[in-house]
C-alpha cells in the first residue's frame, strides 16, 4: 500500500520546487537568529491586531521557540524535498505541497506566537492542516474516516483549550504570554488555577495523543509517509507539548501539575511502548513509538529540575530527528518493496546500502548507544528520573521499561528488514533516489555527530531551551557522554541488557502483549460506536423536530415566541394596563375590522384563492394604518411586498387543490390566541411608557443639513446606517440565491 | 395565464412600471420613494409580463440573468460604500457634488449615496425577479 501514488516519472514542476526554497530560506532565516538566542536573549515582535481587546500580532524567539522552528522548518525542508519525488507525478502535488506549507507556517507561527488568541488561532490551523493531510487519500473510505477523528479529538480539545486560554487571559488581564509568564505565583495562588490547567491540559493532551485520547494518532497514518513523519511524529503532535513547555514557568510546581503530567505521562510511554512492539506493520510501529516519546517528554514536564528540564530538551531534538528519519526510511522501504510489514521484509541491506545505513544510526539512537545523541537523551533521562523527589522509582521504573522496549522495536524496525531474512522473490528493491535518502541521510548523521560533539547543541540550544523554561541558566545540565560510573550509567546497561532480551524473544513478547491487550477495552472501536451512537440519535431528532410538515414548523414557531414573551410578563410582572380609547376616530376603527374581517375569511374559507385575497386585506389594512400615521414610505413598501406576495403565493396555490373541508384544531386556535394576546400586551406595555424621541429628534435635526435629504427614512437607509442597509441586501442576495438553487435542484431530479 | 388582455396590457404597464420605478428611485431622497420601493415598484412591473406573457418571455425581455443584476447591484452598493475612503473618511459615509452651486441655489446635487441607492433598487429587483422566475419555471 504505497498511499496509492502513481508512479509516474514527470515531476511535479515549479509546484514541487518552490515550497522546498521557501522552507529553505525560513530554516536560514532562523539559524541566523541562533547567535543572538545563544547569548540567552529573546527577540519579541509585535504589532496592534484588536486594539481595543489589548490582542497583538506578537511573536516571541527564545530558546523554546527558537529549537522548535529550527525543527519545523529544517525537518520541513527535507520532507518537502522527498515528498516532491515521493508524490511525484501525483496529479494532486499542488494541492498537497500547499497544505504542507500552510502546516508549516502555522506550526511556526504556533510555537512563535506570543499572545494567547494568534497561538490560538495557529494551533487550530495545525489542527485543520493535519485534517486535510490525513485525509489526502480522499478517495480511500479509511483516510477520511481516520482525518475525522483526529479532527474531532484535537478540535474538542482545541474547544477546551480555548476556553481556558480566556480564562487565563481574564485572570492576567492580558493576553501577552510573555507577561503572563511573569505572574505564575498570583496565577498559581488563583481560585480559577484548577479549571484553567484541565481545559489547557484537555487541549494539550489530546493533541500530543496522551492516553487515553492516543488512538488517533495510529490512525493519522494513513496520510501519506511525509507528512506521519513531519506532523505526526516530529511537529504537529508536540505542539500540545510546547505549549505545557511554555506555560511550564508559570504553572508547574503544584501537586496537580505534578501529579498529572506524571501519570498521563508515564502511562502514555509504557502503554504505548507494549503497543509499539505489537505491531507489524512498520509505520504503525513507529507511531506507537511516537506515543511513547509524547509521553516521556510529558513526564519531563511535570517536574521542575535541571536534569528533567536539560532532558526534556535533549530528548525533543533527538527524537526529532531519529524519528522523521526512521518515517521517511520506511517510506523508502514501502515505495521500493510494495509492503510495510516486518515478516514480508528481509535482507534489504545489500540492495539499498546507503538506507541501511541511514536506519542504523537512526536506529542506534532511538536504541540509545553510544556515542549517539540518543544515548545522552537516555542519560539524561536517568539522572531527570532520578532528581525527582516524590516518586524516583517508578519514574526511573517506568523509563527503564520505556527504553527498553523502544530498543526493542528500533531493532524491529531497523535492523530485521535490512540484515535477517533474504529478499521474497516477489520484490526486487532498489535504492530511492537522492532526493528521497537526503532527509534520512542528514537527519540520522546530526544524531550521531551530536552525539560525539554535544557541545554543539549545549549553549546553541539546549541552555536557552533550559532558559526559556526555568528562567535560570545554571539549571542547564551539561551534555556529555561519559559521565562517569553513577546510577544513569548502571540503568543504561540495565536497558541494554533488558532491550535485547525482549529484542531477541520478540515473537513470543509480542503474542503475550496481543493476549493481553485484546482483553483490554479498545477505544478505537468505542469511537466508532460513540459516532454511530451520534447519529442515531441526530436521526431520531432530526425526524422530530423537521418532520416535513410546514404547520408543524409555524406552530413551533409561534409557541417559543408566545412561550418566551409569557415568560418574562411572569418575570417581570404584567405591564399596568391603561388604554385610553379616547383618540380612536372612525378611520382607525374602520381600518381595525377590515383586519379582523380579513384575517377571518383566511381561516374560515376552504378556498386557496379566497385565504391568499383575505391576507392580502390584512397587509393592506397594515398599510393603511401606516399612511393614517404618516409614514407614506413604510406604507409603500408593505404594498408592494404585500402585491408581490399574493402574486408569487397565487402563483402556486392555483395550481393546487381545493383545501379540505376545514376542521376544528383546538390546539391551533389556542394558540393563536395566545400569540395575539401575548402582543398586544407588549405594545400595550411599549405605549404606555413615555416613548424616547432622542433618535427621532436627531434625524429630524441632522437630516437635512448634514446628509441634504428631506425624506428621513431614505437618509436613514442609504445614508445614516448605510452600512446595515449594504448587510441587508448582502442577505436579500444571499437568501434569493439559496432559494434559486433550492428550486433548481428538485428539478434537476425532474427532468434530467 | 391565457389571456389576451393580460398580455397586451401587461406589455405597456412593465415598461410604464419600470419608468415609474426609477422615477421613485431618484425622488427618494426628498420624497417618499427610494431604491428598496423603486426595486419593488421595477420587479412588479416584470412580475406581472411573466405572468401575462410567459417567463421565458420576460427573460428574454430581461436580457440578462435576474442573480446577475442583484450581485452586481451588491457590487455596485458596496462600492459606493468604499468610496468613502478614498477622501480619508469613515466607509459609507455620503460624498457629495454639487454640480453649478451658486449662493442660494444647490445646482444639480450628484453623490455617492444615490450610487448606493442604486445598488438598492438592483439588488431588490435582480433578487424579486430571481425568485418569481424561479418559482414560477418550477410550477
């Protein structure tokens, strides 16, 4: 299943260049910002968005930001110059190689965002990027069932985040993250602090997949191979991780931080180690891997020392990188092979020499030996486990069990394909083209130079990371790979140890985990049923509340209107009744009974072209009034739509049958009369208060003078509110086109 | 409808209809009148030749599509309204011209909002006409 690509030689032209340069320059752009950053600044930009609501254009570099959108767009270069051969051809490239971009953009702009709605309004383009990326496939039923799920899952959470971003902007009175940054003792001391950390934790967790929200993310594979490897393991889902990165100086240190990023954190890393090795499709093995890295840097996060904070930021870059390598390798492997699964694989090593050794060192990283960078991120994660003070073993407990198995799957996915088995003689593999090795290539090689020379990363990016989430540099543990014979190092071979037994039982591990685990409840089936669930129940809402039958839609209608103004008189108590008949002339009589006389005949007649005759007396009763009180230009238009109407309605009426012998329907006759009751009230309480004429006076005042026109409702109309009268006739366009398609497609099914 | 009367008097009263419903368009402003009853006043005028004669008829006599003159009456609304800010001021605030003002006499008075007017009297009469011709192709 190669994401159903054609193969096909063409090229993808200038569209498939482009994007790769733009992301090239961006990746320039930010490491020329790396000397000011290493000095331990911070570069803020801001520009006035809303003004009035104090939210800014306001983008923030320091160490944090700065490592994430030197991973965002020098990751994305590579995957976009792979995806161009990868997808070559694919009559979709454009569309593809844009929303790639677009994920890349917004992701940049979510990490660099420095107001809380803008990071807002980034995470949620991420959210919709990924949506559409994952769903690529558009014409494979699983792809667009998988993009709906991850849609839904991280978009309820981004409801929730939402929600708590406001609150948090309400408590700080600002929506500058750095100056909120700057609170985090009022913050935390505040009764709302509770609240505010679930809903952002609701946001986080579901969109960096922490169990139990993790099952979309297995599933988002179904994207095609660059873009698992660029969101779906190192961008997309360690935005909720940043953003708990971020907000780490103001709100950790509680028990409810603590407690709370350790559990789901370390739940997460063992949960989805065991599930890793389940797998024997290799990218879904990879994903299970992904879920373990979310968790541990999770875990990070809880705490507050040094060492789990210089871990947190090693660990981020090292799985960065061996992880999009070990994705784009298995997208070579699938487009070379035809397959992703580890027992149709073997002996790859000598057809593809230079993505074997790419997969090595990625491997040997994500295994943790040295002198890969993988190795100090494990030693680091050690002494982090360690330095935590409440509960140092089953933290330790709960890495030593995570890397193990990690060593275990890296051996799966990295080594078995190349170096056990022979070739299957239905697969005759080659090596993919530059294009295709460069990502893996380079990515792979940093872990290993990293690794030999960490000083690189120290002051470049690790002690500003540190920085940015401590606010003290001297919390920065220093990067080496021999640190002398302590407990870290003692662990490390506990896990080597440890690693290659589970590595070389496998087989047998991994029958013991399926027993287990299908005994387990399984969400992704659960989700299915909530969602058959939902639409049963929108069915059955949908078939009461829109049955079809217009007098069942008007009756409604009228009762929530008649039931809520009864409600406030109860509310607010009837209105004093006072009705002074004594200025009522003949003409308003007169006009009065042609009303009723009319309205009557509508409900008595069983004539269709009576009923619409008599309404049109009660609208040109309602004119008449209109022009008793000298309001000639309102008395105009009621006319004329009143003509207009009892044109189009006869239109159609006349074509119908007689109406049937008219029954007696108690409930509509009561109702009718409460409405009628209901508003006569309301004027009767709206004219016995004195009436405020300020506006009234004004336009009279001001009409001629300032707007030169005699005619007040016109200069209201086209002048004084000209820009409510432009949305009402955007609407009148708006519902006459709707209208117009309306009809046109219950003909279309007529005559074609 | 099959009647010779209606259709030779229908063909005199739409084209005297429409003349009145610019008539009222450009009074408006003074006078009760205005684009909204200008456009109701024009669409009933061509209400009343599809009904007399036929819709394909009046379509023929339309010329162009009904939708077509109301979004470019939006159009024409919205850039009357945008005009504005071409002098510095708020959107939709009127610009006025008078043509030949002396002392007393306001001379021929041109502006922005009789453009805006304009694109009233369209968007009302293409979304009317839309909607009958539709509504009465369906029956």
């Amino acid at each position: 299943m190669a994401d159903g690509v054609a193969h096909n030689a063409r090229g993808n032209g200038w569209v498939g260049i482009v994007p790769v340069l733009f992301a090239a320059a961006l990746f320039t752009y930010f490491v020329s910002l790396m000397p000011t950053i290493a000095g331990l600044e911070a570069i803020r930009f801001a520009a006035p968005w809303i003004p009035s609501l104090g939210i800014e254009f306001a983008f923030l570099v320091d160490g944090l930001s700065l490592t994430f959108a030197l991973l965002i767009s020098g990751i994305g270069t590579l995957v976009l110059l792979y995806s161009n051969t990868y997808l070559a051809g694919h009559p979709q490239y454009a569309r593809f190689a844009l929303f790639l971009t677009a994920f890349m953009v917004s992701m940049l702009g979510l990490v660099l965002a420095d107001d809380l709605i803008l990071l807002f309004v980034f995470w949620e383009l991420t959210t919709f990027t990924s949506y559409m990326l994952i769903g690529f496939s558009h014409d494979s039923e699983k792809s667009r069932r998988n993009a709906l799920q991850a849609l839904f899952v991280t978009g309820a959470g981004g409801l929730a985040f939402l929600a708590g971003l406001i609150m948090l902007g309400a408590i700080t009175g600002t929506s500058s993250i750095s100056e909120i940054l700057t609170m985090g003792e009022a913050l935390k001391a505040h009764a709302l602090y509770v609240p505010i950390l679930i809903l952002l934790l609701a946001g986080t967790f579901t969109k960096s997949a922490q169990v139990p929200f993790h099952f979309w993310l297995p599933n988002a594979m179904a994207a095609p191979t660059p873009v698992s490897a660029f969101l779906h393991s190192a961008t997309m889902v360690k935005a909720g991780v940043y953003v708990m990165a971020r907000m780490h100086p103001a709100m950790s240190g509680t028990d409810i931080w603590l407690w709370t990023l350790t559990i789901f954190g370390a739940v997460t890393a063992v949960f989805a180690s065991f599930l890793s090795l389940r797998q024997t499709d290799l990218k879904q093995a990879l994903a299970y891997t992904t879920l373990m890295a979310l968790g541990t840097l999770t875990l990070f996060l809880g705490q507050e020392s040094g060492y789990a904070m210089t871990a947190f930021a090693a660990f981020l870059i090292v799985h960065s990188l061996y992880k999009a390598s070990l994705f784009l390798i298995v997208g070579c492997i699938d487009k070379s092979t035809g397959t992703r699964e580890t027992d149709q694989l073997g002996g790859l090593a000598r057809l593809m020499p230079v993505t074997t050794v790419a997969a090595a060192l990625a491997a040997m990283s994500m295994a943790g030996f040295p002198p890969f960078l993988g190795f100090i991120g494990k030693e680091l994660k050690y002494a982090g486990a360690i330095a935590v003070t409440s509960e140092p073993v089953l933290v330790a407990g709960a890495a030593l069990l995570a890397n193990s198995l990690m060593l275990a799957v890296a051996g799966v996915v990295a080594f078995r394909p190349f170096w056990r088995g022979t070739v299957p003689s239905t697969q005759s593999p080659k090596e993919a083209p530059w294009q295709m090795l460069a990502g893996p290539v380079i990515l792979a090689s940093l872990g290993a130079l990293f690794g030999i020379y960490p000083d690189l990363l120290q002051t470049a990016l690790i002690d500003p990371t540190v920085l940015s989430l401590t606010g003290q540099i001297e919390e920065a543990k220093e990067l080496k790979l021999w640190a002398g014979v302590n407990i870290p190092l003692v662990l490390s071979i506990a896990t080597f140890v440890l690693g290659l037994i589970i590595y070389a039982f496998h087989v047998q591990v991994r029958a013991v985990i399926e027993r287990v685990f299908s005994a387990l409840p399984n969400l992704d089936r659960g989700w299915d049923r909530f969602l058959d669930a939902l639409k049963a129940f929108a069915k059955w809402q949908t078939n009461i509340v829109q049955n079809g039958r217009l007098s069942s839609y008007t009756y409604v209608t009228f009762l929530t209107i008649a039931a809520g103004i009864f409600l406030t008189f109860l509310y607010t108590g009837l209105p004093a009744i006072t009705v002074d008949l004594s200025d009522v002339e003949w003409k308003h009589t007169s006009i009065a009974l042609l009303i009723a006389a009319g309205a009557l005949l509508t409900l008595f007649t069983n004539s269709r072209i009576a009923a619409i005759a008599a309404l049109g007396v009660v609208g040109i009763g309602i004119a008449l009034i209109f022009i008793v009180f000298s309001a000639p230009d309102v008395a105009i238009t009621q006319l004329l739509v009143e003509t207009l109407i009892v044109v189009l309605v006869a239109v159609v009426m006349l074509r119908l049958p007689l109406l049937p012998k008219m029954e007696f329907r108690l409930n509509h006759a009561v109702l009718s009369v409460a409405v009628g009751a209901a508003v006569s009230l309301i004027l009767i309480s709206v004219v016995s208060s004195p009436l405020d004429l300020r506006l009234t006076e004004y336009f009279e005042v001001t009409s001629w003078p300032e707007a030169y026109g005699r005619n007040i409702v016109n200069v209201i109309l086209v002048d004084f509110r000209a820009l409510d009268t432009f949305g009402e006739i955007a609407v009148v366009v708006i519902a006459a086109l709707s209208a117009y398609a309306l009809l046109r497609t219950t003909r279309k099914g007529d005559e074609k | 409808m099959n009647s010779v009367i209606l259709r030779a008097g229908t063909s005199y009263l739409a084209g005297l209809l429409l003349v009145f419903s610019v008539y009222m368009m450009l009074r408006g402003h003074n006078e009760p009148g205005g684009g909204f009853i200008g456009g109701l006043t024009g669409a009933t005028g061509f209400v009343l030749y599809a009904i007399g004669c036929s819709v394909g008829e009046a379509r023929k006599a339309l010329r162009v599509l009904p939708q077509t003159i109301a979004v470019w009456g939006l159009g024409i609304a919205l850039a009357a309204g945008l005009f504005a800010a071409v002098f510095g001021d708020a959107l939709f605030t009127g610009q006025w011209l008078f043509i030949g003002a002396t002392e007393d006499d306001k001379g021929l008075p041109l502006s922005s909002v009789l453009v805006f007017d304009i694109g009233v009297y369209l968007v009302v009469f293409g979304s009317v006409l839309t909607l009958v011709f539709a509504m009465e192709e369906e029956i």
